[in-house]
C-alpha cells in the first residue's frame, strides 16, 4: 500500500517456499548469508531484569496511523510501564530492507517491527518471530477473540500459530464525492463495474475547474501500483500464475485488465500519476482535487478527520468488480515479535498495549474517533462512540474486510494464497519490476504490450523455479 497498503498467505496452504527449486533456495540462502555479514551479531532471547528497566526498539512504517501511536506511547504506555520506546519510523520500502536484513539474521536490533500479511507466514516459516497466539492465549485482557476473524487468519502460519498482532487491518474500496455526484446528476451503483467507474471518471472529468475523474496509484512499487492494479487483474478474469505456476502476465486476460488501468489513469486520472501512491492519493481526494479514489479502507479515517475538505462529503462504495463477485483486497500491518528480542517480556506489553481495544478508545478521545486504527477488532464496530464518528465508513470497512478471498480472488485456482500479491517470497521483488515496466506505460514512455512483454521474462524466472515441484 501508500506507504502499503496499501492477500494473505494463509494456514490452510502448504508453504510455498518449501516447493522451490535448489535455484530459488540457492538465492534465498545467499540473501540470507548477505544479511548475515552486514548485520551485528545474533544477541540470544530471553529477558534480563525488570521490565521497568528496560527501553525496548521499534521499527515501524510511516503511515499516519503509526505516526500518531508514536505521539501517544509516552504519556501513556510509558507512564503506565516504565518501559522507554524508541522508534525508528521510515517508508514502507526502506522498512522492508531493514526489517528483513534484522531478522532474516537474527541480529536483534530491534525488538518488534510493523509487518504485514506478506510478511508474516513467511518469516515465521524461517523460525524468525515469536509465537504470539501463545502469549495472547495467556493474557485475557487482550481477547484475542475480538480479532476480525479473516485478519487473525492472515497472520497465521503453517503450523497454527498467530505470529503478529494487528494495529489495524484494511480492505479496499471506491471512495467519491457525493456532492459532486450530486451536482452532475450522477448515481454511483450499488455494486459498481470497472467500466461504469470509467464512465463516472469521464463524466466528472473537468466537472469543476482543475477536477479529475478519478485517483490511482501510478507510482513503482509492489506495496504502491501492483496491489490495486492486482485487484483489477483477479476480477478481469486474469492472474499472475496458473495453480500448476505458468507465468501469465501476458495473458489476454491480464492484458486487458492492465490496459483498463493505464488507460483509465492516463485519460481521467491525478496530474503526475507515474510518481503518485497511496499518500498523494490521499492528498489529491482531501484537498478536493479529484471526484473518486480506489484504494485502502484505512484512508477514510483520514478523508473524514479534521483538515479534510471533503469530511462529511464521501461516500463509500465495494470495490468494482467485473467477473468476480468482490475484488476488495486483505491486508493488515500488525507487530511482530523478534525471536532474538532480549526483551520478550517488555515487547509483548507493547504489541499488547498497541493492538488493544483499550488504545482504539485511546486515539478515540485523544486525537478523534476517525483516526482510530480499526480494521481488526469486532468490538469497534459494536461501539456506539466510533459507529457515531465514523459511521460514514465502518460499516462499508467492515463488510469488505468480511468479503475479502485471499484464498480464491479471481476466477481460477492459485498456486499460492493473496488477493493484491502472491505469497510467495519472490514476488516482493517481481512485482516491483513489473510496476516499474507499468509505471512507464502510464507515463507514455511505452505501450502496455511493450511492458508486459518484458514483465513475461520477469515472472518466468520464478515460474521456473516452482513449476517442478
């Protein structure tokens, strides 16, 4: 997504990383023994002395939501616990290389770190993360039942066991200016189509003076373009491998859907799409410069919330569909647990402190109802508080997450879980290529076919290194 956001492997699926070829685990190991040599060395578990005594590290990604926990963790947490936070805040690529570089080696530089769904079974597959589903099990306070049950999924392994805990959870959907609706004579459908939103963005195109149709992530990343444009790709009928993991990035069924998308962007999206993402998007859709967005449920927190223009202006509609039913994605940032953490005491008091019902009450009164970061527990949507601030979208966050298919997205079996990626460990690396090839398509610098030509050598690569196991 935006820094993200913007599927989810899930237990009920063999890992895939244990089909690989010996070239795909020769790259792993080599990554690994990389991270190895650059890293300090491995500190070993377990705690030492008091937890008061402690002052425990904390890498997370900087999305509005963390930045406004970063704000709050003093004058609550560590007056409630004498345990000392210090943060590391940084974008979601930078986080990813760091966070990966640490735990891949063990090293313990920090203690916790803001993963995701991607994330999660996979490192907790290489033995890196703490079982948390352990900890939480221990802890009534915490409730681990009042997790959202397709979020408490997606960060479970293999083996059963819940390696993170959320601090909020999104799916996707279209957000639009009813006013400007309104003013045009324009409906937006219950159950919007891709191609009725393409009408809408041509008709509110120019409607007012410097207003553009509709606003979608033009900007290189796996976390950034990929993730709606993969949304796009499931319900055209399309997908990035065959369940037997024949690369089809040149599929018709993938061409069509990726030229629906640049398309769409180029003639009746944001000024500068190439280089926009989740948060120019959101920026774009608050400062009234753009009639619709699709994108993460978690910006409408942010679409309602005090210095946006257009609070109380939105609507909030599924994300379109074509040939699936739903097309809303799944993902969640939640905390993990360092397994060579010296703290493990003091880190579970932070992640349980940080994913309770007790901080979204928290955010509530400090800083307002819509900027809670919600999306994980059922009990938010049952509180009368929340549902009068931010009635505007919780029902509409909550039906999607509950609709999401991160087991079956499109139209055909996968041969790994995920709704706006793949599961497997290369594709983090895959789709940033292939975005870059379609960011460059949508700045006019090559046709779609061009792109994804070169997009079919990129994904054969891990094609070939899965398809005889």
């Amino acid at each position: 997504m935006r820094a993200r956001s913007p599927g989810n492997p899930s237990p009920g699926h063999p890992s895939p990383g244990r089909r690989r070829t010996g070239r795909a685990i020769g790259l792993t190991s080599l990554a690994l023994a990389l991270s190895l040599s650059a890293t300090a060395c491995y500190r070993g578990a377990g705690d030492a002395g008091n937890d008061a005594a402690h002052t425990i590290n904390v890498l997370m990604v900087n999305n509005p939501q963390m930045v406004d926990l970063q704000r709050l963790t003093a004058e609550h947490f560590t007056e409630e616990t004498g345990i000392k936070v210090d943060f590391t805040v940084l974008p979601e690529d930078d986080l990813r290389d760091k966070m990966s570089q640490d735990f891949s080696s063990q090293a313990g530089q920090y203690d916790v770190a803001s993963l995701s769904n991607y994330e999660t079974p996979i490192y907790a597959r290489n033995g890196w993360l703490t079982d948390l589903g352990a900890r939480a099990a221990k802890d009534r306070a915490f409730d681990q039942g009042d997790i959202l049950p397709p979020v408490r999924k997606s960060l479970t392994a293999a083996d059963g066991k819940v390696y993170a805990q959320p601090f909020y959870g999104e799916s996707s959907f279209l957000m639009y200016r009813k006013d400007l609706f309104k003013a045009a004579g324009l409906t937006m459908p219950a159950r919007p189509t891709w191609r009725q939103v393409a009408a809408l963005a041509a008709t509110l195109d120019g409607f007012r003076k410097g207003m553009k149709g509709i606003c979608l992530r033009g900007q290189p990343g796996w976390g950034q373009l990929i993730a709606p444009l993969t949304t796009v790709v499931n319900t055209f009928g399309g997908t990035w491998f065959t369940k037997d993991w024949r690369a089809e990035v040149d599929s018709p069924q993938f061409a069509r859907a990726t030229r629906f998308y640049v398309d769409l962007v180029r003639r009746h999206g944001e000024a500068g799409a190439p280089q926009a993402g989740y948060t120019e998007c959101l920026n774009d859709m608050q400062q009234g410069k753009v009639a619709m967005w699709y994108d993460a449920t978690a910006g409408a927190g942010s679409l309602e919330g005090g210095g946006s223009k257009v609070a109380g202006r939105v609507g909030y509609a599924p994300a379109p569909v074509e040939r699936t039913a739903a097309s809303g994605w799944l993902y969640t940032w939640a905390w993990g647990l360092q397994k060579a953490s010296t703290h493990q005491e003091a880190a579970w008091k932070f992640i349980r402190w940080a994913s309770s019902a007790s901080y979204e009450r928290l955010v509530g009164r400090e800083l307002g109802w819509p900027r809670v970061p919600g999306g994980k527990r059922a009990s938010l949507y049952r509180d009368p508080q929340y549902l009068r601030s931010a009635g505007a979208f919780a029902g509409a966050t909550e039906h999607a997450i509950a609709s999401a298919r991160p087991d079956d997205p499109g139209v055909q079996p996968r041969p790994a879980p995920g709704i706006q990626f793949v599961g497997i460990p290369e594709f983090s690396d895959l789709g940033t290529k292939v975005s870059h090839e379609i960011s460059s398509a949508i700045a006019g610098k090559q046709s779609v076919a061009e792109a994804l030509r070169k997009s079919r050598r990129l994904a054969q690569e891990v094609s070939d290194a899965y398809a005889d196991h």
